[in-house]
C-alpha cells in the first residue's frame, strides 16, 4: 500500500493531533456535515473512520462511484447495512492495534442514538465507546478560503433573488405565495434550494420570532419581516429584512432604528479575540437602555457553514471567544406580541480587527411602494 | 384537578394500554413527529411524557400559546432548556409513585441521543431508562380517516403540480429548473411545502435511484424520471413518473413496460392479511423472469405518513403483515448504468379486500410532446 498523502485541506491531520489529547485510538463520524466537512463526501448516508493511520468512509452500493470521486486520498469501504460496516471496520482496526481486540473510540454523542450505541456494544465487546461532546463542537467554525468564498455566493444569490421579490409584493398577496416566489427565485439563482424553511411573518405575525409562512394576506401598514438563505456547493447564508408595507408609523420606525442601531453597534463589537458574549452585549445593552429589553427574546447571532446553525452562539451565556474565519450571524430583534415585530440580521466573516459583511441587502429602513 | 377526557383520537389510550406489556411506567417521546401524532402539537421542538395518570406536553416559551391550543387535555410543561424540563417533569412523577423516585421510563432508543441519555441518568439517578425499538415502529402505520383524507389531498396537489409542469418541459431545461419549477407549482397549490428533495434525473442520470436534479439540459429521446410529493397538513404524498422526451426507442418502451407490469402485479398483491413480502415478490419475481434481476436495486415500497419513509417497508426481508388502513408505496425500478433507467410508483392505502389509489397520475407509457 502506497503511504497515504496528505490531503490538502489538512483537516484530518488537524484531527490526528487531537487523538491522545482526547484519549482515544480512533473516531467515529455520523454526522453527514462532518464526513463532508472531513472528506469531501456529498452523500446523504455513510460513515467515516479515523485512526492515525487509516481514514475509511463508509457507504453503501449506491454510493461507491461518488465516494471514489469525491473523498479522493480515502479507503472506501461498501455495505449492505450500515451496522455491519461499522462492526467489520472497527473490528478489524481494533485487532490491529497492540491490545488485540480492545480499546478506545471517540464519537459524536450529539448524533449517536441509544439504539446505535447499544448494537455496537454488543457486536464489539472489546471495544470502549467515548462520548465527545465540546471536544467537537467547534470543528468547523473557523472557514477557509474555499468555505467563505462558498458561503459569499450563497449570499449573494439568496440576496439577489429578495431583491427581486421585494418589487413584487403587494397587498393581498399571501405569506406562503411570497415564501414560495422568494425561494423559486433563490433556485433559479443557482443555489442547490433555501438555506432553511424561509419565514415571511406579516404584521401581528412578525410579532413571533420563529413564525412559518400563513395564509395571511400582507396590507397596506404591515410590517413584513423575510428571513430567508441558500445553499451553494453546501453551504448557507442566512439573513433577515424587516420592511413596512405602502406606509409605516412613527412607532414601527422608532423600534426599527432601535433595532438597527443594536445591529449596527454588535457588527461594531466584532474582531478576532472577543467574546461572543460581548458581541451579544453590545445589542442586548442598547435595546434594554431603550426599554425594549424584555422584547429581545433571542441570542444575537450564530455560527453559519454546512449548517444553518454552527458554534458558536453570540448570546448571554455563551463563553466562545471570536476567531477569524469565523462566519456568524447578527440578528437582533423586538417583537411586540399582538402587534408586530422586527429583526434585522446580517451575515458576517470575523477577521482580525473587524468583520466583512457577506449579505448583501442595505438595511436602512424601507417602505416598499404599492 | 378535574379528571382528564379522553381524546378523539384514543390514540393516548392504546399507548396507556402498552405500558405493562413493555414493562414500563410512562413513556418520554422526543420525536417531533410521534409528539405530533400523539398530542396534535405541530411545533418543531418539544417533549412528551405519557404515564397513566398524566399526559405533559414539555415546550419552550415561544411555543406556549400553540401548545394550549394544538394539544387541548394535555398538561402543559415550559421549560427554559430542554433537559431541565424533562427533570422536573419526570423527576416529579417518580416521586408521585409508591417506590419514591425510582422506576422505569420508556423511551424511543431510534431517536435520543447518547447525549441524552447520559445527562438523564446522571441527573436522574432513581431513572431507568428502558429503550423501546420494535415496540414503537408500528405505532403510526395504520392511518385514520382524517389522516387518509391529508394524504389524499397532498397527493392530489402534486400530481396537479405535476401535470402542469409535464406540459412545459423542452429540451435545453435543465433538471434543476424542472423540479425548481415542480416546487413551485407544489407550493402554489396549497402544499406547506414538497414531501422530499424532489428528484428530477434525465438520460443517464436516470439509472440513478437517489439521483439529485443535476445541470444536466433535457434532450429528445432522454427518459426523464420525477420523484415528488407534496406536504398537506403535516401528510405527505410520495408518486413517480417516468416519462419520454420527444420519443423513445424500442428499450426504453420495453423495460417501461416490464416495470409497469411489475407495478400492476404489485397492486393487485396488496390487501389486509397478506405479507409485505409477498408483496415485494410479486413485482421482483416478474422482473427477474424477464431478465432485470439484477437491475431492481431496492425495495418495492414503504409506508408513508407524516413521515415519508415510516413502517412498513415492502421488501423481501420484511416480516410485517399489511393491514387496512396502513398508506405505502409501490415503486419498482429497473436502472441500467450509463444508460438509463425507469420507476413507477404510486400510492395506496390498504383495504380489506384490495387497495385504493391515491396518487393521481395515469402511468402507462407516455411521451411529452417537444
């Protein structure tokens, strides 16, 4: 067998360097976002296998040809059932090591079911199951080039298909029909589809901060919040508009400017070596001077890559410090129950001594003409 | 405390009646779609504990409102983290029973993590925590009127969908655009959304079973094969055509016909009583006797309901018998790489004496006119 090379993005080795710190010979991956994040692997279904000397991904017969293609550099090992896979890889690796038979294997204990667990126990009675849970939480959060450049194209698209669809909005147009204009407009934008389900919450609505599209039909006075993203080459964006409808009052705009100006001083706060929590502060300190603190029912922000939600979390209890390369979210909020609500969010890259903005709608207050 | 209704549904009662036989004193569910079937709450995070006496919902603040009113004779838990409530819920209903905080909880061991499950024991050390697997499999296979009457309707909102889109396909599309198209006209139609990543796979991609739309453009002569389904009030649909673009030659309309004989043998299989084996047998013995064996790659079906792959499957490993009421797919396929392939499927529900089509498509063999 030829040495392994090295793969270029240098994850695994990264990963490699981390087995005696966590005590364990080997990991096991199940969560599809981490076997691509590791790999390269696409598929929807695997499982992938890291010792320091072996990298194996686990599919089955519908994916060999991909998995040849795209984790180049891996061994690629084929099932009939995923459990049977795991117990052969596993069982021979742990017979190869000195202590025959037994040992140590880290896994995701966020993803592992008890029903995964309790089989693998019994079919590999050698073998000692280490959870880990922080150990992994922040794997991914710190993006390279490639990943950045992934997530501004994303951005970009899911950007350019709302600005299409903000012209188009009128009065009796329903929530679920400008959710489903706005995402078609995302897919014919190039993205794989939406980042996540797209919110469009219409006056009292817009008062829930997690509110699903309804049949509510949008008017004239409304405030209109649109939180909405793509997907492109697997990684997402995630941004929020709050806009009035024809008209808007001196109170809907009052608590808008509350909330940009608590957008506005969070994206102020960020640069490499803060602390999340500090970055939440900054927004969370502002509304509360401005006595809508109890309104702000959320964190401010969150990490964004593979997944719509990543470490690190931007709130109150958070102890994560900013890296550079890290892409997060800033999205305060007020909302109002029985009224209406707004949140402003942008997408951002953390660098050294500040942060790029990677979603592109301006969010100074807009009422859209009817 | 007045005492407790039943529900409509008795679905709380048979549960309630399982306890002794699995050896349990209450039941913590975590899946948000067996919460759904269960308690009538459609809200996308939670927490259920049934026990004889008690029924509590366990939401997070946003979800308080939609609980009181989705779950109505459910008593009603608000937690700030998860793991807190199910603490004080099931902490307190161990205490109220004659051996003071010890006793057995079932839980669904496909579902809960090993996360979970280690803080549960560790915080809640008079727990046991007993994992349910086949014991809950078959919990929301046999569908009531009301379920049926969903289902129905989300199948007839994508075979509508698809039917227009069918009409605009030329050459030079690409499967993309037609399944973004597809998504669209779904969601247009009073669908919350599409049942599954719709798959639009032509030509060669066509011999793919879990094909995802590609930027591949259509072209006359290609088969273009369209695995869609719509969401209706929470049920989804699941139908497949296989269609030819501009015309077909001899093999293409022959292997078409060989699937389609092995669909209508199927059918004509399903009925309460009979096996899902003998289900499978029917379609795969008529495809291997004429010599596509090897090419039929999967299962003929599985059921479909809230979720779009639930119990039973239809394959030849299944030990499940069919019963009226139960909602699954036929779908056989036969795929030849590198060139192409064809499925068809439709969806039925189990009668006494026979099956009823929900899915609304013809499915003999059709060529779109370019």
């Amino acid at each position: 067998m030829p040495p392994e090379q090295p793969l270029p993005s240098g994850r695994i080795e990264r990963l490699r360097e981390r087995l005696p710190l966590w005590s364990v010979q080997a990991l096991l991956f199940l969560d599809m976002k981490n076997i691509r994040y590791l790999s390269g692997f696409t598929g929807s279904d695997g499982a992938l296998y890291i010792g320091p000397d072996c990298r194996i991904l686990l599919v089955d017969g519908r994916y060999i040809t991909q998995a040849r293609a795209e984790a180049a550099g891996f061994d690629i090992h084929q099932y009939q059932s995923k459990m049977d896979g795991l117990v052969d890889v596993m069982g021979t690796d742990l017979k190869s090591v000195p202590n025959h038979g037994s040992g140590v294997v880290g896994f995701e204990a966020e993803t592992m079911t008890v029903a995964t667990w309790t089989i693998l126990k019994e079919r590999l009675p050698g073998l000692t199951l280490q959870p880990l849970r922080q150990e992994l939480e922040a794997l991914r959060a710190v993006k390279d080039e490639n990943e950045i450049s992934d997530i501004r194209a994303a951005a970009a698209i899911a950007s350019r298909a709302l600005n299409t669809v903000l012209e188009r909005i009128r009065p009796g147009m329903t929530e679920r029909e400008i959710a489903a204009d706005l995402d078609a407009a995302i897919r014919r934008g190039g993205a794989q589809e939406a980042s996540f389900s797209t919110i469009v919450a219409s006056g009292e609505n817009s008062a829930l901060p997690h509110a699903r599209p309804q049949d509510r039909t949008v008017r004239a006075g409304d405030l209109i919040t649109i939180d909405f993203g793509a997907v492109f080459n697997g990684y997402r964006s995630d941004e929020t508009c709050t806009v009035a409808l024809g008209r808007a009052d001196a109170k809907q705009e009052r608590v808008y400017q509350v909330v940009k100006e608590a957008h506005d001083r969070a994206m102020e706060a960020i640069r490499a070596g803060v602390s999340c929590r500090s970055v939440d502060e900054a927004a969370r300190s502002w509304i509360d001077s401005q006595g809508f603190g109890e309104s702000f029912t959320h964190g401010t922000g969150h990490g964004v890559g593979l997944d719509v939600h990543e470490y690190p979390r931007l709130s109150a209890q958070s102890e994560s410090v900013l890296e550079a390369g890290m892409v997060v979210t800033v999205e305060p909020g007020v909302y109002l129950p029985g009224f209406w609500g707004v949140r402003i969010e942008d997408l951002v890259v953390v660098q050294k001594d500040g942060c790029a903005i990677l979603s592109k709608i301006p969010k100074e207050f807009r009422v859209i003409k009817i």
